[in-house]
C-alpha cells in the first residue's frame, strides 16, 4: 500500500495515509482526476454520516492539485468532512501557483474591463447613428420642403411683378417703388435660398464624413474584440498545459513514493536475514567453543 505521508507510522491504521491538518471545514473547489476519483473505501475514512468519504483533487489557491477526502453526500447535507491525502506543497511551488491564480484572476478582470468598455461605445456609437440618421432624414425633408418652395417662388414672382406693373402702368409713381421694394424682397429671399442650400450641403457633406469615421472606428472595435478574444484563448491553452503539467508531477510523486516504500521493505528483509545469519555465527561459535 502507498504511504503519502512523510512521518513513517508503525501502528497499520488507515489513518496514517492522511496527513494530520486543522483545515477549514469549507470544501475547496476541484478538478476532474481520473486517477484519483470515486469512493475512498480503501482509504479507511468516514465521515460523519458513517459513509466513506470520496476522493476529490482541489483545484483552489495554493492547495491546487493536492488530494484530500471530502464527505460524498453533496449538497446542504455534507457534514463537511475535509481530510488531505497531500501534504502542503513545498514553499516555492506554492509561491508558484499563487503566481499563476493571480495571473488568471489579473487576465480575467482585464477581459471584463474591455469587454464592459467596448459594449458601452458600441452603445454609444449605436445612439450617435441613431442621432445621425434622424438628422439625416431632416434634412432631406427641408430640402424637399425648399425644392418645391424655389419651384413655386419664380411663377408668383412673375404674376406679382405682372400685377404690379399693369398697377403702376395705370396708377401713379407710388406704385413703382412699391415694385422696386418687392424686387428687393425677392433678391433677398434668393439669397437667402443659395445661403440655405449651402448649409444643407456642407451638413450633408459633414454627415457622410462623421459617418465614415463611425464606420472605420466599429471595424477598429471589432478588430480589437477579435484579438482579445485569441488572447483569452491562448490563456485557456495555456492553463490547460500546465494542469497537465502538475498531474504528469503528480505521476511522478506517486512512483517515487511506491520506490520508497519497496527499498523501506528491501533494507527490513535484509536487516531480518542480517539478524538470522548473527544467530548462525553465536551458534557455530557457540559450537565451537564446546568443542
Ligand atoms: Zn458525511
């Protein structure tokens, strides 16, 4: 039988395999390990409800990858049973690992960060065009509306400068500066139509520009996401080797200890035939010395 634990015990309880550990009673979290799962009935440890307990490898801050036996009733009904088949980790794998949590924990609140920050410009960038497009179809609207107004505008010009040249013709001077005053008006109103519809196309013109830029930035986004994306998949790989790392360790660890255990009985067997041949020699010299 393998013994994890590093103090040699002689008393051949199942206990001995547990190393002795005032641990919280929360249950950490844990990781799939088929060479270390199901009921620990060959273990020797029951909980609370007289079951044995079941074997879990954590997956949890500096505990990760040590084996413990957790109560196999899940749920509110645990009695919380927590004994580790590991003992700590050595001090620098431990700094390690805390290492790497951090990093995790560090990448994961960047990843929110950015992806918070790029759904609000998108928002943002949604609400501008909205904005834009209603501006737009203003526009389009006044311009139509101006359209038709120039095209009415020169016929009523026409008929009042008809009307009122047939009204001076026949009337008195006061007639003609009345005209003069609405041909005035009319030069104004033109001007004021050519000013307008520069207005419209510098607007228009502004718009068309304004929207390129909003075009351009959402493709810069999304460029963005893409990479963000790679990058936290590339984490994943990554992660996902080193788990693959700490159980091939963890292959390792187990062998040595199988190899202790087999010298640890070798040197007891010699030690036994040892013990027998110095019996032999007394004897023989025991022999002798009658002789
Ligand atoms: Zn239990």
């Amino acid at each position: 039988m393998v013994s994890w634990s590093d103090s040699e015990s002689t008393d051949g309880s199942g206990a001995q395999y547990i190393s002795s550990d005032d641990s919280p009673l929360k249950i950490p979290a844990t990781i799939d390990e088929p060479s270390f799962e199901g009921l620990a009935d060959d273990l020797n440890v029951i909980c609370e409800h007289g079951n044995p307990g079941r074997k879990y490898v954590a997956f949890e801050g500096i505990s990760t990858g040590r084996r413990f036996i957790a109560c196999a009733t899940e749920g509110v009904g645990n009695c919380g049973l927590v004994k580790w088949v590991d003992e700590h980790w050595p001090e620098h794998l431990q700094n390690a690992i805390h290492k790497l949590w951090l990093m995790y924990e560090h990448s994961q609140h960047e990843n929110k960060m950015a992806c918070l920050k790029h759904s609000s410009t998108v928002h943002n960038l949604t609400q501008q065009k909205k904005e834009l497009q209603e501006t737009y179809e203003k526009l389009v609207e006044d311009v139509n509306n101006l359209l038709d107004y120039k095209d009415s505008q020169p016929e009523v010009n026409q008929k009042n400068d008809a009307e009122n040249i047939s009204v001076s013709v026949e009337s008195s001077m006061t007639k003609d500066v009345e005209i003069k005053k609405l041909k005035a008006v009319v030069d104004q109103l033109k001007k004021i139509h050519v000013a307008q519809a520069t207005v419209i196309r510098n607007l228009k013109f502004n718009h068309l520009k304004e929207k390129e830029k909003l075009t351009s930035d959402k493709r810069t986004l999304e460029i963005c996401y893409a990479d963000l994306k790679k990058e936290k998949d590339d984490l994943k790989k990554e992660k996902d080797k080193l788990d693959c790392c700490i159980a091939e360790l963890m292959k390792v660890k187990e062998k040595l200890t199988m190899e202790k255990s087999t010298l640890a009985s070798c040197i007891v067997e010699l030690k036994t035939a040892g013990d027998s041949n110095k019996r032999k020699l007394h004897q023989i010299k025991a022999i002798c010395d009658e002789d």
